[in-house]
C-alpha cells in the first residue's frame, strides 16, 4: 500500500536522528547532515509517488460510457 504515512518513515527517522544529534552534540550544525538528508529524501519519495500516479494514468485509458 502506498500513499501512507509508511511511505515516509525515512524521512521521519532522519529528522528524529537530527534532533537528536542537535541536542546531545556540542556543534549544532552537524546535525544539519541529517536534516538535509531527510528534506532530499522527502524530495525523493514525492518525486517516486508523482512518476507512479503518471504512469498508473497513462497505462489506464479511460472507459468509454454505454449510451
């Protein structure tokens, strides 16, 4: 099943990572890493999840109604 929030649990454990690593590093822009990591796999899956919607659209062709 896609279109869940399931689709996205890499992008969440990343950024829960980078919270982390905020808070227990005395550096605080390491954590950037991990944020951006996730805002380019956020990016990813939306990007996967549009190509999938436009390829489920072109390989169904619309029926024809009866009159």
């Amino acid at each position: 099943m896609t279109g869940d929030w399931r689709d996205w649990r890499p992008v969440i454990w990343m950024v829960m990572i980078g919270i982390a690593v905020a808070l227990l590093v005395t550096p605080v822009y390491i954590a950037a890493v991990f944020f951006g990591g996730a805002i380019g796999t956020g990016l990813r899956i939306r990007q996967r999840q549009r190509r999938r919607a436009a390829a489920a659209a072109v390989a169904k062709p619309a029926r024809k109604r009866r009159q």
